[in-house]
C-alpha cells in the first residue's frame, strides 16, 4: 500500500464536505450562551473522544504506523491523551468565545488549525513521511491541508458530543 498526494487531496474533499455539513447545524443549535456555560462538557467530550480515539489508533494501528517513529513503551502513556486533550479542548473553547462570531464554529476552526500543529510536528520532528513507508514521497503540503479538515471534522464531532451532554446535564 502507498498512498499517493492524489488520494490524499481526495480524502482532504470528503473530510471538508462531511465537516461542513456537522459544522454548519452546529453553530445554530449550540447557541452563543450554551456554548459559553459549556466549560465541563467540551472538557469531558474532549477527554473522552481523543482518549478512545488515541487507544483505538495506538493500540489498533501501531504495526502500520506508530511502530516506525514511536517507541514501543509509549502506548503505554495513551491514557494521559485524556488529560492533554481535556485541556486543549478546554483551550480552546476558552480562544473560540473570545473570538468575534459563533464560538461553536471558531472551537471546530481552532481544532483544524490544532490539527496542522500536530501534523508539523509528525512531519518535521518525528519525520513519519520518512519512516511509514505507505507514507514515503508525500508532500507535506497536501498532508497539512488534510490534517485541517481532519481535525476540523475530529473536533466538530467533539462539539456535538458536548451539546449532547450539555442536553443531558439540563
């Protein structure tokens, strides 16, 4: 398998299509003032969807991708990304209400530019273009524009989830 810059603008097309359709509905149901009380459930959906989110890809993807850049002992630290993610979730939450227009919105543009933070330094510092050999001849460019929409539908996803819980918390 390899994967080539073409399947990667493709997959980039669908991510933003189907992140945009959840983003758009979004921002009209979790209202300004719901999303401003919604500290502990972007908190806890942060936490929680990273969290099983990283175990299913480190522990179900480790021999075709972690194992090249990372070391084996690392899974191990997996559930600490409920803590990082619970926090930068909250991060960003706290950025999205102090930026003009609908917050929901802002927290899922943040995620995208989150996304593209992570995926610099994959591809600079631990160099996985280099080392996954389905990733090998990548350009970073299509990879970073893809990892915008990724992560701008990843923490769309979260946002749903915290309405979900702010609806059960009311």
């Amino acid at each position: 398998m390899q994967l080539t810059s073409r399947d990667v603008w493709k997959t980039t097309l669908l991510f933003g299509v189907l992140g945009l359709a959840l983003l758009l509905p979004l921002g009209l149901l979790f209202g300004e003032a719901a999303f401003r009380d919604a500290a502990r459930p972007i908190g806890l959906a942060s936490a929680l969807f990273w969290g099983v989110l990283a175990a299913v890809f480190i522990f179900g993807y480790w021999g075709l991708y972690y194992s090249y850049f990372y070391p084996s002992w690392i899974r191990w630290l997996t559930p600490l990304d409920l803590l990082l993610y619970g926090v930068i979730g909250l991060g960003m939450w706290w950025l999205a209400l102090r930026l003009p227009g609908p917050a929901a919105r802002w927290f899922a543009l943040l995620g995208g530019l989150e996304g593209i933070v992570e995926h610099i330094l994959g591809i600079y510092g631990l160099r996985v273009l280099d080392k996954v050999p389905w990733l090998r001849g990548l350009a970073p460019l299509p990879v970073l524009v893809f990892s915008f929409f990724e992560y701008m539908l990843y923490w769309t996803l979260v946002a749903w989830l915290a309405f979900g819980l702010t609806r059960l918390i009311a």
